[in-house]
C-alpha cells in the first residue's frame, strides 16, 4: 500500500520489521517504497530501485524481467494475486513495466506484474485455515484459479500462475477439487 513506511496498520514493511527483521537482527536489504500516497510514483520509484540492483543480485531472463528466487503469493477470494484485481487494467501489462500502481482500493498499492511472478524460479501459493466467515476457507479461489478452465487471468488473476506455482492447500482450502491429500513425508519423498 501506498501509505507511510511506519505505517505498522496498513505498511507490509513496517510489519514485517515489527514482526521479525527487528527481532530477529537480520542483516538483509530491504527495498522501500518512498512512503507517499501517489500510486504512480511510487510504482515508479520502486521499480527503479529493483532495475538499480545489479544482475548478480536481481537476475533478469531473455526478455529484461527479474527473476526473484522465491514469489510467496497469497490469493485473495475474489482471485486477486498481489495488487492484481479482477478486470482491472493492471493486469494487463504483460509486456514492459515490473511494478504497476493499482487503484482498486484507497490509498492504492504497487503490484509486481504477471510477467514478473511468473519467472519466479519457484512461486509458492498457499492456503490453508478457516474462519466463520469462510468455513472451507478459500476452497472456491482455489478450484477456480487451478481448476476452472472457464476462468481467464482477466476475471480471476490467480489463474495466471496455475502452470508456474507449486500450490499448497490443507483439506478444507482443497475440498472443492477431487485432490490426492499428502503429508509432509510423502511430499519430501516424492521431491
């Protein structure tokens, strides 16, 4: 989101510095958003910063794209995948910038483009817990992002990343789709 980088209610950076990179005394490199309201510019700023990185740190493929080590990618119930929303022009730049602003909601945010997550070397997507609102948790985003061949990364994002993610669900999340459940075991035996 594009809100002050303090902002522990509503900044990813902050709570991430809250919950861990403080406690834990990590030596990493973060890469900031400038702390503004302004989509545009901090979408600019921010892919400005990544292009900055060198190719030792950040690779990029044929095409110019990064390629992050790891993309951990939540899915929201409506099929949304960072700052990604359904029928939203965001999700369509598939052919030039690496970070997009996005107006779905105010203040707006910034989003990794659908190129850009997709050449992850590994993009993880996991589901898992319930709630009374959502017994079967995400059971229904996640039939509809892997399962549905009727849905198109237009009208469900999450789609996007079907033939690029490792997908991890615990039994309600999974219970829309006819699935083989696995153990821990099993899936460090089949690696």
């Amino acid at each position: 989101k594009c809100v002050s980088t303090d902002d522990v209610a509503s900044a990813i950076e902050a709570q991430a510095r809250e919950k861990f990179l403080d406690r834990w005394g990590t030596d990493v490199n973060v890469i900031s958003l400038g702390g503004s309201s302004d989509g545009h510019a901090e979408a600019t700023g921010y892919e400005s910063k990544l292009r900055g990185l060198s190719e030792t740190t950040l690779p990029r493929d044929g095409d110019g794209f990064p390629v992050f080590d790891l993309a951990l990618v939540g899915v929201g119930d409506d099929g949304h995948i960072g700052s990604l929303y359904p029928n939203r022009d965001e999700i369509d730049a598939i052919d030039g910038p690496w970070i997009v602003a996005a107006f779905a909601k105010d203040p707006p945010g910034i989003s990794l483009t659908l190129p850009v997550m997709q050449r992850a070397r590994a993009t993880v997507i996991s589901a898992a817990g319930k709630s009374i609102k959502y017994p079967n948790g995400k059971a229904e985003a996640m039939r509809l992002a892997v399962a549905d061949e009727g849905v198109t990364p237009r009208d469900f994002p999450a789609s996007a990343l079907r033939e690029y993610a490792v997908w991890i669900f615990d039994e309600p999340n999974g219970s829309e789709m006819d699935l083989e459940l696995s153990t821990v075991e099993k899936a460090v035996a089949d690696a």
